[in-house]
C-alpha cells in the first residue's frame, strides 16, 4: 500500500519519455515528452548546447523536427523558436506535451550540428540504434532535477544496452530511468542485435556491447580490452565506478553515406561508458589495436586524469561555455598516460611508443610556437576547434618531460602518475581546487618549487621544448633531423601481442619480399624474433656493409613461409628521431628501469658508486 501511493506521488513528478524506434522513415525516430504541470506561464525547452564528455558547443537542436507542443487533452499550444537549440511555449498552467522527430546525426549535414557520430544519433535499423541521449531529450527550465522515466518501443530482435536502470515490459518494449536530467543525458542507449559480455577487473564490471560479432569475436574482443582495462586498475589503483560499458559500433563504408574521412570516426567518455564509433576495418588486428588504444584513452578520462576536480569541471553547464586554461592538461596527460600504460604493460612495444611519440613532436612543430595555457582558454571558441589536435600531440609530449623532470628533480621518487594520485588524495568531497589554482597546486603538492620554471616556459609560455634537456635522463637521445642510407627489405610497423606474444607486421610501405599485411614474424635469418631484439635485428640487415642474404621466416594463415629478395637502397632523412642508448650509464639505468616499471624508488635516492 505504501509502496503504491510512493509511486504514484512520484509518477506526478517524473517526466514521462516516449521514443518509438520503428518509423517509416529509417532516418528517423518518434519522441514525445509529458512534463507535470507548471506554475509558468512561459517555459523554455532547450535542447543542451554542451554534452557530458564534450568540450565543443553543438547544435543538438538541429536533429529534431516537427517539433509540437500540446496540453494533455491535445490542444495545441503556441511555440516559438528561439535559437536552434531553444524553444519557448506558452503553457496555460497545464501539464504539457512536446513531440517530434529526431534524424539520424550521421545522415545528417554535420555543419548543422556539429556532431561526431559518437557524440550524436546513428540508426541502422537491422543493426543498432544509437541514442546518445542528449541529442535527443530537451530539457525543461526549471524541471531538470526530476526523475525521468524513458519508455522505448522497439524492434523485438534488439535489445538496449545502458548504464541507466532498465526493465523489460514486453518483447518490443522497454523502460529506462535516471534520477535526473543530468544523470540521464550522461548515458547512452544502445539497441543491438548484438549481446553483451563481462569481465571483471579491480572491483569494476565491464560490460561490452559491439554490433559486429561476425569480424570481432567476443573473445577476441574481451582479449583485447581486458588487459587495458587490467592496467589502467594498476596505474590508477581502482575505478571510481561499479560498472562500465563499451560500445562499440562499426561502420562499413557503404554506412557512411556522405562523409568517408577517418577522423569522422571516434569515440567519447562518459562517467561509466565509453561509446565507439569505429571503422570496420578488414583487418582484424588493426581493429583490436584501434580499440585498445581507444579504450585506453578514453578510460583514462576517468581520472580526467586520475579524478582531479576543479570548481570548473565538476560540474556541468550544459547553456554556457566553460572555460579552462588547463583543457591541454586532461587531454594531454591522458593521451601520455595511456601511451605510458601499454607500453609498460606490454600493450605496445618501447619502440611503438616511441613511434607515437615521435608523431607528436612532428606534428606539435606545426603549431609552433604555442602557448598550452592561452590556447585552451581560447579552444572553445568558434574558429578555434583546430588547436585542440594540439592538445594530442603538444600535450603529450609536454606531459612527458614534465614527468621525467620530476623524476630528475625527486631523484626517482616521485612522478607524474604519483604526484597525481596524492593530488587525489589531498581532496575531498567538500574540497574541490579552483580552476585557476590546478598548477599552483601541483607545484606545491610536489614540493619542488622548480616546476614553476617548467609551466612558466612550456604550458604558459611558447619557449621550444628542448627535448635533449630531458630524454637523455633516461639514456634517450633525440636529433631533430638524421640522414643516412640503410638497405631496406621491408618498412613496416611491428606488433607486439602480449597474449600470443607473436610479432606482426602492419602498416607495410616498402616490400622487397612478398610480406602481408598482419604476418608474423618469426625468424630472420634463423635467429628467432622476440620483442627485445627486433630493433637490434632489423638495425644489422639494414647496414648496407652487411651483404648476406637475408631471409624471413613468416607465419600466414597457419602456414610457414620462407621469405627473401634485393633490399632496396634508400636515403632516409628522418625528423624528430629519438634514439635509445644500448648500454647506457648506471645513473640513467636506474631512472630508465624507474620511469618503465613505475615502480618508484622508496628508499635513498640514487648515487654513484665511485
Ligand atoms: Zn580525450
């Protein structure tokens, strides 16, 4: 009895969603929204210009249509527009009912809207529906803190996957909730024909919902994201959530009707999913490394990195831009960081990240010279959206050194995944740090005033990172440019697979044997390959003084082969080369094994033994 009249006082205050899947037009779903009546004449119904997990303004407004207001008994109301994203209409003090059609975001002029298909809607009615929720429920002023209850009628043959609460009605119906509007735009709905698997690691479930088991297998899927997920626990020392999802969606070329480019194609976090928009490539094993690298990335936002707080970006303005000079910080830091992870896990070979690296010093030099700090105040605005790429490579890169001058300066017992977490630490629920105070209070969490140095030149100033002032504390030597002339049999990317611990090329651009594409590599010459002494192989057959003949053995499809042909004579001229010392001095062991293993020195710091 009680429990009846709790629901029923609530039902009064909950704002009832209706969203039918099934349309005539697959483009398109149907959703209508009874809000309880106001004590207003006017409302406003806005459409959010900012999403949870997104830092640039977009027109969620744009994706609906036939946009109607009602009162109870259906008459009609009067609704004004007033900017894509808001609506005003005149209540008459009744409960009030909006309804209207939502298009697909991908099949739909991204000018408009401005929306990554991770970000937005995407329908494949066979397949899946994706149904960020933001970009599709308005908000009422003056309503968003009411429970909302979404109701979907679907298709029998998929089912919806979310970190919302849900309940099953019917074979094609089903019912989600959140404690809020807020809450509920943070998640995601996916309908799939598709299942779902878990696993867990650290105290967290994670569940995984993909579209095309038929290329990705499950257990090739849980292969591949158990261990980051595994990692991350290690590096971060536990989840703040109880359950995560992934999803994972992939689109074949003939889905992507207008756009085609790859960076169309991503994914974006929220506070317990992360969803993927991915190429379907053909390549199995360029999948699985696109999603480990994704996966990665995007649960280290989690910790934005490792759960700092500002007055600013815990909470959420979803009409305003919010602005922070530190947006370089979380993507930077969680861009290294995941690098930092794999490698030390085993995810990717030292010379992979190294690689990556590499990639970012170059294209960083594009944007020279730049201010980390000013251009993430000025990110945001229209116009801008370019430099925050920078943030990717300027900022990783920037990351980088600062963790290796806080090795140097705390003599090995202190870095930056530490100084971060003591950062964690030293706040509280009631404590959150003020925007602006974020590198002051790293600085003097560290306790090394000379940091001040660092962020003075290299985050708010434009001063060239001189990477020779960090890297060799490591035994790591960077020339800007070296040119020489090596004998080339293949140029390719070499992979590393922890689980099978095979070696696979990838990413071929010159062959003079007849390799493919995701052979492993077994022997060169009758030496057997490992993960440590490919470099030192590959380096020998490339001297143009060595004129043996060399011969790969491969394993394709089961099969050995025995490859071999004329190398090809080549001047290379390469930028941003960083070289590892083979044998370096004792000093530079000792910060190499720290800043790899993570494991930090406890006790004296280090000295030379004379
Ligand atoms: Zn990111």
């Amino acid at each position: 009895m009680l429990l009846f009249a709790t629901s029923r006082a609530n039902a009064a205050d909950t704002v009832n969603v209706v969203i039918k899947l099934q349309k005539t037009n697959p483009n398109q779903i149907a959703v209508s929204i009874t809000y309880p009546k106001s004590d207003a004449d006017r409302v406003k119904l806005i459409f959010p210009s900012y999403l949870p997990g997104a830092f640039n303004e977009v027109a969620t407004g744009n994706l609906a249509s036939e946009l109607l207001a009602s009162n109870v008994d259906g008459a009609s109301l009067a609704l004004k527009k007033l900017s894509y994203n808001e609506y005003e209409i005149e209540t008459k003090r009744s409960a009030l009912k909006v309804s209207y059609l939502i298009n697909d975001s991908w099949f739909t002029d991204y000018a408009k809207h401005g929306l990554m298909p991770q970000m937005g809607t995407v329908f494949k009615p066979e397949e899946f529906f994706l149904l960020n929720l933001g970009c599709v429920l308005p908000f009422l002023e003056g309503k968003e803190k009411l429970p909302v209850k979404v109701s979907v009628s679907k298709p029998a043959v998929l089912n919806g996957f979310s970190p919302l609460r849900k309940s099953v009605d019917a074979q094609n119906a089903e019912t989600y909730v959140a404690s809020n509007y807020l809450a509920l735009i943070d998640n995601p709905i996916v309908f799939t024909n598709g299942y779902e698997i878990t696993f867990r690691s650290g105290g967290t479930v994670f569940h995984c919902i993909a579209n095309a088991y038929g290329k990705l297998s499950d257990q090739l899927l849980m292969k591949t994201l158990k261990p980051v997920c595994d990692g991350i626990t290690k590096f971060c020392k536990g989840y703040p959530v109880k359950d995560y999802y992934f999803f994972i969606l992939l689109l074949d070329s003939n889905d992507t009707k207008t756009r085609l480019s790859e960076e169309d194609f991503g994914a974006m976090q929220h506070s317990a999913s992360t969803v993927m928009v991915l190429k379907n490539y053909q390549d199995n094993y360029k999948l699985q490394r696109e999603i480990q690298a994704t996966a990665s990335h995007e649960l280290f936002h989690l910790f934005q990195p490792l759960n700092i707080k500002t007055d600013l970006n815990s909470k959420l303005n979803m009409r305003a831009k919010v602005q922070t000079a530190h947006l370089w910080f979380y993507e930077g830091v969680t861009e290294y960081f995941s690098l930092l992870m794999q490698m030390r896990e085993d995810l990717i070979t030292q010379t992979e990240f190294i690689t990556e690296m590499r990639n970012k010093m170059s294209l960083m030099q594009f944007y020279e010279p730049f201010s980390l700090t000013e251009q993430s105040e000025k990110s945001l605005m229209s116009g801008n959206e370019t430099v925050y790429r920078n943030f990717y490579y300027k900022g990783a890169v920037v990351a980088m050194m600062l963790d290796l001058r806080l090795l140097e300066l705390s003599q090995g017992q202190l870095n930056l995944q530490e100084l971060l977490l003591r950062f964690k630490r030293s706040m509280n629920e009631n404590y959150v740090v003020k925007d602006e105070e974020l590198i002051t209070e790293l600085v003097r969490i560290s306790s090394f005033t000379e940091l001040n140095d660092f962020f003075n030149d290299f985050v708010g100033g434009t001063k060239a990172v001189d990477f020779n002032k960090f890297l060799p504390l490591i035994g790591w030597i960077y020339e800007p440019i070296r040119e020489d002339t090596s004998q080339m049999y293949v140029n390719a990317a070499y992979r590393y697979d922890k689980g099978s611990k095979n070696i696979y090329v990838t990413n071929i651009n010159i062959d003079q044997i007849g390799i493919q594409e995701g052979d492993v590599l077994l022997k060169i010459n009758n030496k057997k390959v490992y993960k440590d002494n490919i470099d030192e192989l590959m380096d020998k057959i490339s001297n143009t003084n060595y004129n043996r003949s060399v011969t790969f053995l491969v394993k394709r499809k089961g099969q050995e082969l025995k490859l071999t042909g004329k190398p090809l004579v080549v001047n290379k001229t390469q930028r941003n080369v960083v070289k590892v010392e083979k044998r370096p001095a004792p000093d530079k062991q000792f910060y190499r094994n720290v800043y790899k293993s993570g494991q930090l020195s406890t006790g004296k710091p280090y000295r030379l033994l004379n």
